[in-house]
C-alpha cells in the first residue's frame, strides 16, 4: 500500500462524509420552520429506537465485509459468492429489525406519550432493511479500495432525503409533515441502494458462477458490530443513568444532561467524524498484508489521526469559550458551563479518534474481537466512575465529563497493545521430526535390502547423534 493511495482513499471518505453531514445539518433549519417545533420533537423522538435497531442490523458491517473482499482480492478468490451471501444474510437482519420496529411502535408510542409516533415508526421503519442492504455494497467497495462509491452515495442519501422532506413539509402539516419527513430517510436509503447497486451490476456486468463456497460471514460480522454497537448503547444507557444521577442534587438534570451529551459530546465527537475516512481506508490495506507490513500500515493511519485530531482538540480547548458563545447563543449563562466542560473534554477528542482508528486496525488484522473486549472494558469503567462522581454535588456533570475521559483511553491501551501485538508462532519439536524422518528410512531401508538396511541404520544413528 503506497501511503499517498491510502490517504488519498481517507481524504475522499472524509470529504464525502463531511459533505453528507452538511447538507444534513443544513437541511434541518428549514425542516425546523415547516414542521415547528413540536413537529421536530416527533421527529427525533423516532431516532432512538431506530439507531439501536441499526446498531443491531447494520453497525459494523462495511468494516467487516470490507476486510473479506479484501483478502479474497488479494488472493485472487473473488467471485461475487460472498456478496450475494452477505445480502441474503443482512437481508434477513434488515427485515428482522424492520418489523420489530413495526411491532414496538405502539408500545414505544404509548411509553414516549404521543400516539402520534406510531405512523412515524411505520414510517421509518424500512429503512433499517435498507440501511443493512446498503452496509454490504459500501463494504464491497471499500474491500476493493474504491472509496468514491460509498462517499457519493452518502451525498446522494442526503440530497434525495432533503429534497424529499421539504416539499413533503411543504405540502403538508402537522403530524403529517412529520410523517413524511420521516417517510423521506426511507426514500433517501432506497435512492443510496438503487444508485450503489447499479454501480456494482456496472462493475459485475458478467455474473460469474460460484465456484467455491462464500467466506464465513457472520463469525467475521459479529464481533465487529460488538465493537462498534457497545458505545452508542452505552450511550443510550447514560441519558437515563446520568439524568438519575443528577436529579438526586439538582432540579437541572436534563438541562444539564442535555448541554453535556447535545453540546459538549457533539463537538467532541466532530474530530472522530473527520477521521472517519481514516478508519474505514485502513481496513482493506491491513486485511491485504501480512505481518510486519500490516503493522506498520496501522501505525502510519493511527499517526495520520492524531496529526488530524490534535489540532482539532487545540482548538476546542484554547477556544471553547468562543465557540460555545457563537453555536450556542441562547444559552445565556450556561455557556459558560458548557465551554468549561469542553475545554475539560477537548482530549478526547483525539482519544476517541484514535481508539476508532486502531478498532479499525484490528478489524482488519481479523481481531475485532479484542476491539470489543476493550470497549466493554472502558464502558465499564465509565459507567463505574459515573455511579461514583455525577451523584456527588461536588462533581456533578463534571463527573460525567472525567468518566468519558477515563473510558477512552481505556480503550485505546487495549486496542494499541492487540494492534502491535504479534501473534503466537507455531513451534516444532525438530528432534522428534528428525527421529521420524530416521524410522522411515529405517523401514525404507529394510524394505530395500540388507545393505540398504545398513545404510538407513547408520544414516539414523547420524541423525540420532546429531540430534543429541
């Protein structure tokens, strides 16, 4: 791998995915003004059920998938077998959280309190089929090391759901333009699907018959989508586990959860979403070298992360003030809060940029397991310091602030010591072969003849003496 292919691979990926996040965010302004702003509360209230069922059905799936087709290229095995075995299986996981998605709605209306958000559900719902459909062919081409597919495809998702979505809005009101809305991501998934797989029947316009059997999937799947779902779940768990904490000192605990988890988190998190490209760019060139090579290849991508992610976190500490005053006016005098959490949490930015990087590493290196036993590690010891400090009046939010600290590197120890880590070697009992080596000739020799029987016998007893 020639490191200008691989950061030219990095640089579309991130550009791609920086492009797509813009026009997301753009896009929300006037969706905000159409639908008001109980329209948008309906409107997020139906992520969080969809994110975990994503996380479930598609969450890790470009990794994985990428590091077979890149081993198959490599070995010039690739037949187009594994891609249509990796469809069927993440088809029938897409469908599965499809329709538990459709079967919770009630129960998840009913729980949130608006019976509104059960045609939402149903809305969205498609999606999560679509999404793991749309995992496979974005890991296909990133196993290929072709990167402008899945980034133009992420622009493309974008652009159809903005378009979509506003003129649903415009031509409806109320839950209606809400539903539609939502109804618009499924259409924008579909559009993502149709547009990647004709660049794939475009690429495969000869069907080759499976000569071999597909490689095994699911057991390279799984521990990729542990890794990569126990942080948003973990996630998921702190807004109720933080919330409590909190109320037990403070009548503000949601509004101080809420400036840590939607202000803080958000721009920490802007670093990790910048080296996403990285991440996603070194696991077809770790899965295509061996030994040392690969480890070198790791080293050089962890190394492009922190020369992108520190300045980053520079920023965020030396000017959190600032920042906060300019993104989030309206806070009055929670901005103050709000820039000494960030300048607090400034060094996981590049913390958490670098554990993405290295579980990225691992997947590649066929030891994403471990990336998923580190991040089990650092959840614990997060959710451990949180049960510790947020209860305490003295610690508060800034408990929570000091955990996700703490839980990053955790995570990176683990990861960094499996990425650099050689594996074990097989060793063999040379004598015991050169003894077995000498009773064949032994028989060889009896086989033969008497002088052919000396001979072996005095052949053995070289090999015995040299031995010895």
């Amino acid at each position: 791998m020639k490191r200008a292919g691989y950061l030219k691979n990095a640089a579309v990926l991130t550009v791609g995915g920086f492009a797509a996040k813009a026009i997301g965010a753009l896009y929300r302004i006037p969706l905000m003004g159409l639908i008001g702003g109980y329209g948008m509360g309906l409107y997020q209230m139906a992520y969080p059920l969809f994110c975990v069922l994503l996380t479930f059905s598609s969450t890790g799936i470009p990794s994985a998938f990428s590091r077979l087709i890149a081993q198959e290229t490599a070995r010039g095995t690739e037949d187009g077998g594994t891609v249509r075995a990796a469809l069927s299986l993440f088809a029938l996981l897409g469908l599965t959280g499809t329709l538990v998605m459709c079967l919770l709605s009630p129960l998840m209306s009913a729980l949130q309190g608006e019976d509104a958000l059960e045609a939402c559900y149903f809305a969205l719902a498609p999606s999560v089929l679509l999404c793991a459909l749309i995992a496979v062919f974005r890991g296909y081409f990133q196993g290929k090391n072709r990167m402008e597919p899945t980034a133009s495809s992420e622009i493309v998702e974008q652009l159809v759901k903005t378009a979509v979505g506003l003129t649903c809005a415009c031509f409806f009101r109320g839950v209606q333009a809400v539903i539609f809305a939502l109804f618009a991501v499924t259409v924008s998934e579909l559009a993502a699907l149709v547009y990647l797989w004709a660049r794939y029947r475009g690429e495969r316009r000869v069907c080759l018959p499976v000569r071999r059997p597909p490689a095994p999937i699911l057991p390279a799947v799984l521990p990729v989508m542990a890794a990569t779902s126990l942080l948003p779940l973990s996630q998921t768990l702190d807004s109720v586990l933080v919330v409590r904490l909190l109320s037990r000192h403070t009548a503000r605990a949601v509004a101080l959860y809420g400036i840590f988890s939607g202000g803080v988190l958000a721009l920490v998190n802007l670093p990790a979403t910048l080296s996403y490209g990285l991440a996603a760019a070194i696991v077809p060139a770790v899965a295509s070298a061996r030994g040392e090579e690969g480890r070198r290849r790791a080293m050089f991508a962890l190394l492009a992360t922190v020369c992108l992610s520190l300045p980053c976190a520079v920023v965020l500490y030396a000017f959190a003030a600032p920042i906060s005053a300019a993104l989030y006016p309206s806070l009055g005098d929670d901005a103050a809060l709000l820039a000494s959490l960030l300048r607090m949490s400034a060094v996981s930015a590049v913390t958490l940029s670098c554990v993405d990087t290295l579980a990225a590493c691992l997947t590649g290196m066929g030891r994403a397991k471990y990336a998923a036993a580190g991040m089990a590690a650092a959840v614990a010891v997060k959710a451990t310091l949180q049960l510790l400090l947020v209860g305490n009046p003295r610690f508060s939010i800034y408990g929570a602030a000091i955990a996700a600290n703490v839980c990053y590197p955790v995570a990176f120890f683990f990861d960094l010591v499996y990425t650099v880590k050689k594996p074990k070697e097989r060793h063999y009992d040379h004598s015991c072969k050169s003894r077995d080596g000498a009773r064949r000739l032994d028989r060889a020799g009896r086989a033969g003849g008497a002088g052919g029987g000396r001979d072996a016998r005095a052949h053995r007893r070289n090999s015995l003496g040299a031995d010895a």
